[in-house]
C-alpha cells in the first residue's frame, strides 16, 4: 500500500464527549459495539458542535490501546451521565485519507507508521494519538465514505 498525506493541519484543542474503553489488539472487533452505544447520542449531546465524529486511539500499551469514540462539544452543555468527556491538546497533524470500508483501517494506519513514517523525517510526540475522522459524508450503513486519519506528529 502507497500513502502519501494530504496535508499538514496544525489543529487547536477540542473537547469532545463520548465513551472510553481499553483494548487489547485481538478485541479491536468489538470497536463498533463501542460506537454503536455512543452513536444513538449523537445529535442529542448539548453543545455539540460539526457533524464529525472522533475515534481517538492513545494510551498505547503492552498488547494494547485506550480508545475514545465521540463527538465535538463546546463545552457549553451538561455531559449525559452515561458519557465522559476526553480534552484532546492541539498537536501537529499528518492528515491521510482512508477510501476502503471502514473495517480495514488498521491497514492505513499500519502503514503510516511503518511505511511513511520511517521516510517522512517526523516522528510522533510523546502524548501521541491516531484520529479517525468520520465526516458528514461517511455512510455507518456502508462503513465507507468520508474518513480521514489524523496522526500526530512533532
């Protein structure tokens, strides 16, 4: 697989409102059982802003990763008790697109960082994380369309 960014964006702090769950990588098939809890709010959080939503893998570990699925708030708004809220700092971004069905991220991501990472001359910070960015246009139906994948980068 050839990949290339599409652009640099050096994003601001957002907060955004959803649910958090750890995971080893041989139960990331129960991702979407995680966004179908948070989906049926989305629309109906107070404060939310955009039509995006936010899949944020961080905090990886031995085995492992924490994984946040959400969306944008203004902070304005009280937080559904069944949700939390994650603040995501501002960080530099490499920005990819992903065209295939949604259940082959991993192999985008697989290769950002181990092919165009290691050429590219950047490298990620400390407080790293991998965004999947689900635009107004991505299809849950189809699992297609519409995804971008945010990596950080110094």
């Amino acid at each position: 697989m050839s990949i290339s960014p599409i652009r640099i964006v050096d994003a601001g702090a957002k907060l955004l409102v959803g649910n958090d769950a750890s995971y080893s990588y041989q139960a990331i098939g129960d991702i979407p059982g995680q966004w179908h809890q948070v989906g049926r709010h989305m629309g109906n959080i107070p404060g939310q802003t955009g039509g995006d939503a936010y899949g944020i893998s961080y905090g990886m570990f031995d085995g492992g990763f924490r994984y946040f699925a959400g969306f944008e708030v203004d902070g304005s708004g009280p937080v559904p008790p069944e949700l939390t809220t994650f603040s995501l700092p501002p960080h530099r971004y490499a920005v990819f697109s992903h065209s295939e069905h949604v259940s082959k991220i991993c192999l985008t991501i697989d290769a950002i960082h181990n092919q165009w990472l290691p050429s590219s001359g950047e490298a990620p910070p400390d407080d790293h994380v991998v965004i999947e960015v689900y635009g107004p246009h991505f299809d849950p139906q189809e699992g297609k369309g519409d995804i971008e994948i945010w990596y950080s980068i110094c």
